[in-house]
C-alpha cells in the first residue's frame, strides 16, 4: 500500500505498522501487542508522539511511535473495545467503548482503573465514543442506533470521581432514551 504520508495500519493479526511515506512498501515500525483484529488507533492530540489502540482482545494499549513495545495496557473490561478517543481538554484523559460498558481514564489519577464507569443497558452494546468539542459532553453511540449523551463534570480538573449509586459522579445522563 502506498500512502502520501506516513501512517498507521492495523491488521486482522493483531499488530498495527508503520508505513513511509515514500511508498517502498516496507513498514517502518511493527507494533505488537494486541492478541486479535484491532478495531482503531487514536493519536494523543497534545503530542504527536503517543497514540492508542483498542482490540478485540479485551485490551486497549497505549503506545510511543519510537517504541515498538506498549507502554501501558489497559484491561478492564472482558469483552471487545469497539472504540477508543483522546479528550480534546487533557493529554492523559481517554474514553473506551466496550460492549458492556463505556469508561473515563484519567491516567493522572490512576493507570489501573477507570475515574468513571457506565455499564450499558442489557439489551445494547455500546460501540462508539466521541468528546464534543467545545462541551464537557461525550457521546456514546450503541447497537440499537441510539446516542446517550453524558455532561463530564469537573474531569480535566483532575479530581477523583467517586460513584453515587447507578450515576457515578462527574457523569450526568443529559439525554434520557
């Protein structure tokens, strides 16, 4: 394949390459470490250095362009991660999809659990995220068509969020279905 700059590609293998600009059809860099199909690559849009990605496999890993090894990976969840977006406000906040529920990483405050956790109804899956910009608003898209849209409080601030019964706090519903 041959591209005008340089990119990333993911594959049914699990690993995602690297690919020139000069289009010898030579990868670059090889990156290993997802077990199944990786669904998405996200750049860090306050580096250009770091990106992550979301797999099949349960995991979404975050890596360096310059190391072809994870720096870390996440694994929370025990299902597939459909998705994957860096916030538009913070370099270390990221929301992933996974079929049973979406959650918030803020890695300032941890690198082993999510700030925030919104399982998905049991008859839908969840399968996308967005952050809107210029809102403290993340969208999220599931199996039946439908968007939830959620107001994040108070999250770039870097303050814990502690749940409040079914609403965890930082995380208000704006949208009923």
């Amino acid at each position: 394949y041959c591209f005008s700059h340089i990119t990333h590609i993911w594959l049914e293998e699990g690993l995602i390459h690297k690919c020139s600009r000069s289009c010898n059809r030579q990868f670059l860099k090889t990156y290993r470490g997802h077990k199944g199909p990786v669904y998405k690559v996200a750049w860090n849009p306050f580096t250009t250095d770091t990106f992550l990605s979301c797999s099949v496999d349960w995991s979404v890993i975050l890596w360096h362009q310059n190391s072809q090894s994870p720096i870390l990976t996440f694994s929370s969840t025990t299902t597939v991660v459909h998705d994957i977006m860096w916030s538009p406000k913070s370099a270390f906040i990221f929301a992933a999809a996974s079929e049973s529920k979406v959650e918030i990483w803020d890695l300032r405050i941890s690198i082993l659990d999510p700030v925030i956790t919104r399982f998905a109804d049991p008859e839908a899956k969840f399968t996308s995220v967005l952050f809107a910009k210029n809102t403290d608003c993340l969208l999220v898209g599931d199996s039946r068509g439908e968007v939830s849209v959620f107001e994040l409080q108070d999250l770039a601030a870097g303050t814990p969020h502690k749940r409040k019964g079914n609403e965890p706090a930082g995380c208000h519903s704006l949208l009923a279905r």
